[in-house]
C-alpha cells in the first residue's frame, strides 16, 4: 500500500476524473473497498453495530455511499452527517 499525503491525493482523484472517470464511481469504488476490509475484518458483519461519521467533503460522500451499501449488512448502523450546508455536490448523491 502506498501512503500518500491529503493534497496528493486530490491531484490523483483530479487527474483521474481528467482522464473520465466521474467523481461519483471513485466514492463508490471507495465505499465498497472499504466494506470489503470491514467484512473481512469483522466477520460476521451481521452481528455488528456500525457508525459511521461524515463530514461535507468528498470523504463524507465515500462515508455516505458506504452507508448505502452496507445497510442492508450490519446488525445497527449508525450514519453521522456532521455539516448537512455546504455539502459537496457529489456527496449530495448520496443523502
């Protein structure tokens, strides 16, 4: 795994939504790496309670689109939304 800083990485999703890839299919493809190490880390995910907070950047929209798909998995999910003014336009996909 490479670790890069914040503003790294909004040069790598900038230069990746340059190249046609929308902004929305990288949350996704965010949301759903995440649910996969979540399940693989918390096996079974059906007996689990999950929070998840989000702010109104984009990380809030990859914390909004987890909350969709993993709603139908966990025992309780919780989904914090920490600014609801001021939301990125693509994170409002997801409320």
């Amino acid at each position: 795994m490479k670790v890069v800083t914040s503003e790294q990485m909004r040069e790598v999703d900038r230069l990746t939504i340059e190249d046609g890839v929308p902004s929305i299919a990288l949350m996704e493809n965010a949301a759903h790496r995440v649910a996969e190490e979540l399940i693989r880390e918390f096996d079974p995910i059906d007996r689990q309670n999950i929070v998840i907070l989000c702010g109104k950047g984009n990380n809030g929209g990859d914390g909004l689109a987890l909350a969709l798909g993993m709603v139908v998995g966990a025992l309780a999910l919780l989904v914090v939304a920490l600014a609801l003014l001021g939301v990125a336009a693509t994170a409002r996909t997801f409320l």
